[in-house]
C-alpha cells in the first residue's frame, strides 16, 4: 500500500505577487472562526480598558512598574503565549490566530512594541531553537508573564 503526500512550496519574498495562486490557498479576514473572534475581542477590551487610558504614563516611562503589571495582565489573559504549545503553559493556538493578536495589539502604541519584543524577541527563538530544558524552565514563564 503506498501513500502520497502532497508537499506544497514555501512562498518566498514577494513571489505571491507573480506566482499562481488558487483562491482557497489564500486566507482572508472572514474565514476566521469564533474562538479567534473572540480572542480579537479580548485583545481589543484589553487595550481599551488597561492601555488607552493611560497611554500618556506607558509613554512618559515615569513609572517603571507599569510596563511589568501591563505585561502580567497580558499573560494573565493569555496574550503572551498565544503560540505556545498547551503543555508549556500557551494556547497552543495557530499562525493565523496569533497574527491576528499582533494586528490588534498594535493598536496600543509603546505597549505594543514590548508585547511583540516579549512574544517575537523573547519567547519564539527559545521555543523554536531551545533545548528541551530551556523551554521547561522559561516558556510557562513567558507565556504567563511570570518573568
């Protein structure tokens, strides 16, 4: 019995601007489902009632608590760790879903930088090229906020 797989081709660079592509290849905003609805939702009430009030006092980096707290509430909700996997204390959630957090999240201004340095500078690389060990010891912790 022999089985066959279909490999498909990384696009690369800006090739989908000269490559054929079938239109159900291409993902658009509508073929979200309600879990990511809903996680965008949470993303946006987050921003509006923790964020937007006190952009001033996030920029003025008066107070050096502030980033931290915002962080740990971020984690509490499961901001941080969107990607990562169920058993290192994450979402486990998908590409698509996590883009979508950072489109939202964007939203927030210097906030947004430390969000995404946090997910994108932070905790990918040790959750891609980490040993096992590392991704014990420090993925739940950045995934929650606890570092």
């Amino acid at each position: 019995m022999s089985t066959t797989t279909e490999t498909k081709k990384a696009i690369k660079g800006g090739e989908f601007l000269i490559r054929e592509t079938e239109a159900q290849e291409i993902f658009i905003p509508e073929d979200f489902n309600e879990e990511q609805k809903m996680i965008a939702q949470t993303c946006k009430d987050f921003l509006k009632q923790e964020i937007q009030p006190i952009l001033d006092q996030i920029d003025s980096m008066k107070d050096l608590t502030l980033m931290p707290k915002l962080m740990d509430k971020a984690g509490e909700l499961g901001l941080l760790g969107t990607s990562v996997p169920q058993d290192l204390g994450g979402f486990g959630m998908d590409f698509n879903t996590t883009m979508l957090v950072a489109e939202v999240m964007g939203a927030g201004h210097s906030f947004a930088v430390a969000i995404s340095a946090h997910t994108g500078i932070g905790t990918l690389p040790i959750l891609y090229y980490g040993n096992e060990a590392q991704k014990k010891k420090y993925i739940p912790k950045l995934a929650s906020g606890g570092i």
